[in-house]
C-alpha cells in the first residue's frame, strides 16, 4: 500500500460515519433475521413451499412499487430523516407482526406493509454515505457497506434459527423490534438537508418520475438493472430453497432452523472476506469487469452444486459449498455496483436515482422467490439450476449492456484518487441539524 493510500483506519475517524454505519450494522442485522424469520413462520403455517414462496414475494415486492417515491422523499426530506422512518415503521410492523392472527391472509398483508419503505433505509443508506467521505475513499466505504452484508449474512440468520427454534417465530420478531429501535436512536440528531425542495405532492410525483426517466435514459443504470435483476432472481430462488432443501436432508423443526441459520453464515463469512478483497483491488474503473466475472462465478458455482446434489447425492456440503462461492462473490459485485453507480449518477438526483435502480436492481429478487417456491413442488432438482442460469444471464448481460470506460479513464481516476488523498480524508459532516447541504459525487 502506497504512503498516500488512505486505509478504513481514515474512513472511521468521523463519528457521524460511525454512527451511521452502526445504525447500517443493527438495521441490516434486524432485516436479515426478518426474512429468515418470516420464511420460517411461513413454512410452520402452511408448510407448502409454494405459499413460503409468496411470503418471500410480499417482504420483497412492494418495496419496488414504492422506490420512485421514496427517492423523491429521500431528496425532499433529507436521507438521515428518511432513514430513521423506515427503523421506526419497521419496528411497528414486527410487533404488529408478532402479535397478529396466524392467518396466511394476515401474515402477507403485514409482511408487503413491512416492504413498502425499505426503500427509504436501503437507499438512504447508499445515498448518504457517499456524501460524507471524500472520493478517494469511497472504495473502502463501499468496501464497509458490502462489509456489513456480511457480518449480518454470519449473525442474523444463526441468531435468528436460534431464537426461532427456542422461542418460536413469532416471537422472534420482538428482538427484531429491539434492533430496529437500537438502529434508530444511533441515527437521533444525524441528518443532512434535502438536496431537491419538491414542497407540494405534485412536485414530489413530479420527483418521482424523474428518477425512474433518469434510471431509464442512463445506459449504465439500464444495464445495472437487466444484469442485477438477472443475478438477484438467484438469490431469490436460493432464499427459499435453503430452508427447504435443508428440511428434507434434516426434518422439521430446531435442527432445520440452526441447519438454515449455519449455511448462511457461512455464505457471510465468505463475503466479508470477499468485500475486503474487494475494497483493495480499487474497484473504480474496473466495475464492469469485477460484476461480470462474479455473476459468472456465482452460476458454476450454483449449478456445480445443483449437479452434485441431484446426480451425486452429495446432499448438504455441495449446498453448503455453492452458497460459500455465491457469498464470496457477492463481495466484489455489490462494492463494483455501487461504485459504478455513484460514479455515473448526478449528484442532485442521487437519492431518487438510487431509489429507484436499487429497486428494480433487485426487482428479480421477489420473482426469484416465487420461482424457487415453484420449482421445489414441481422440479426440485431444477432449483438451483435455475438460479445458476439467472446469474450466468447476469454476467452476459452485464458485460453486453454496461458501457465500458473510454481509453486511458482508469489511469485518470486513479490519478485524481491520488491528488485526493493527500488533501480531503472525510468530507465535512453534514448531518448536524440544520448543517450545510450534502456535497456532491465524484461522477
């Protein structure tokens, strides 16, 4: 490492970073045991992985829905205030959740209201976080971002298997409360100005619909959303088919819980080590290549694992393995994806872009879910197939659909990197009430 190269030492001197990226840590952590903990509840209450294959669809669909107005707010409110309306909602609806009938009527219901502002907290977070370090750093904030994936891929799904298999699932939700009010008050007083002053609800609509025409209009974000839907439907499918797969190697109840809890651990435990890897290898200019070579690494590894299943009867390791591969690669497409994204995207329309391409980005998330739910009732050895021919499309259409940087760009950026560093380490704080407005991206 070169003597000016700032390191994730630099990153974290700045406290509001710090709170923000523990507010990250604690929200994601809640999220992830959420999901887990519903796809639980739903297969105890109906136990048809078709049904179980809805639920994942409800905690996931809604939120695309409702992204084009959710960056509009995340401009007009401010991306911290936005941030912490999503913890206290979400809190709300896992009490409500916990506590409500055990319809299957109601267990959707809840879980699509629970989807409907996740957009708010999910890019809000991407959106504010580029704003406070300089640019020379924002490889190892990216780096930090795709980080807490995975400390969360290795905490939340075990703590959740634990807590679900001990206290059952609904009441699992009630520490998952806990931590989306932990997440909230590490956000109390952090805040930045809104960057786009939409004061009426036609302005906003009007907001709303620019970002969807600019993720249109941009060929890098149409590109990011046809691979990245592509690459997400796999993990759709793989959300619910770990469960499932699991249940039928070791039965029903605490051991398939800890057994889900365990793998995608595992899976996290790779992509921390992925996500480092992929905060040095300095991601800019490099983006398209990283996404590409990840997505098609991602599919051998799922149909590899789908073969050995269904041909070797090498059961749970050959799952196991698959999801370590599909861990360690997601580390370096989701640092590449955001890289490229803040990169290519303007400034002044980073929250209601960012809203809207994360959305339809993982738009092949809920469609995964219901084909994997599908796919396991009528051909559950085409499961992970499926999902490894989702991300080899990804790859190809990454590589096909992204423009490539022009002759000569990356040596520029790493040039300007350079300059970078030796002066601005972390920009200003912004996030003081009434503080100055957000610096701009380095496009």
């Amino acid at each position: 490492m070169t003597s000016g190269r700032l390191s994730y030492r630099d990153l974290l001197r700045d406290v509001a970073v710090r709170r923000l990226l523990a507010a990250t840590a604690l929200a994601r952590i809640a999220g992830r045991m959420f999901l887990l903990t519903v796809v639980l509840l739903a297969l105890d209450a109906g136990g048809d992985p078709g049904f179980v294959g809805w639920v994942s669809f409800a905690a996931l669909a809604p939120g695309l829905l409702s992204s084009p107005l959710s960056g509009a707010l995340l401009d007009r409110m401010g991306a911290g205030r936005a941030i912490l309306l999503d913890m206290a909602c979400s809190a709300a609806l896992a009490l409500a959740l916990a506590g409500a009938g055990g319809t299957p009527a109601a267990l959707i219901a809840l879980v699509a209201a629970f989807s409907l502002t996740s957009p708010l907290s999910q890019a809000g977070i991407r959106t504010l976080l580029p704003h406070l370090v300089a640019p020379a750093l924002r490889d190892r904030a990216n780096a930090m971002d795709t980080l807490i994936h995975g400390v969360v891929d290795i905490l939340g799904p075990p703590l959740a298997g634990v807590l679900v298999a001990v206290l059952g699932a609904r009441a699992t939700l009630l520490p998952i409360s806990v931590l989306y009010a932990a997440a909230a008050i590490c956000l109390r007083g952090l805040d930045t100005r809104p960057v786009g002053g939409a004061r009426s609800l036609v302005a906003l609509l009007r907001q709303a619909g620019e970002g969807v025409s600019s993720v249109v209009r941009m060929p890098t974000l149409r590109g990011l959303v046809a691979s990245y839907a592509a690459y997400e439907i796999a993990w759709g499918i793989m959300i619910v088919a770990v469960p499932v797969l699991v249940s039928r190697h070791v039965g029903e109840g605490p051991a398939r819980d800890t057994t889900t809890g365990l793998l995608w651990a595992g899976l996290g435990g790779a992509g921390i080590v992925g996500a480092l890897l992929a905060g040095h290898w300095r991601a800019v200019g490099r983006e398209r290549a990283l996404i590409a070579t990840g997505m098609a690494v991602t599919g051998m590894a799922l149909g590899s694992a789908g073969l050995a299943m269904a041909r070797l009867d090498a059961g749970l390791p050959a799952l196991a393995l698959g999801l370590v591969m599909m861990g360690a690669m997601a580390g370096p497409i989701d640092v590449s994806v955001l890289t490229l994204r803040q990169r290519r995207t303007p400034p002044d329309r980073l929250g209601r872009v960012m809203a809207v391409s994360m959305s339809l980005n993982q738009s092949g998330a809920p469609l995964g879910a219901a084909l994997g739910g599908w796919l396991l009732t009528q051909a559950a050895d085409a499961t992970l197939p499926a999902a490894a021919l989702a991300a080899c499309l990804g790859a190809v259409a990454c590589w096909r659909l992204i423009p490539p940087e022009r002759a000569g760009a990356y040596r520029e950026m790493r040039q300007e990197e350079e300059a970078g560093s030796a002066t601005n380490v972390v920009r200003p704080t912004d996030l003081s009430p009434g503080g100055p407005s957000s610096g701009g991206s380095s496009c």
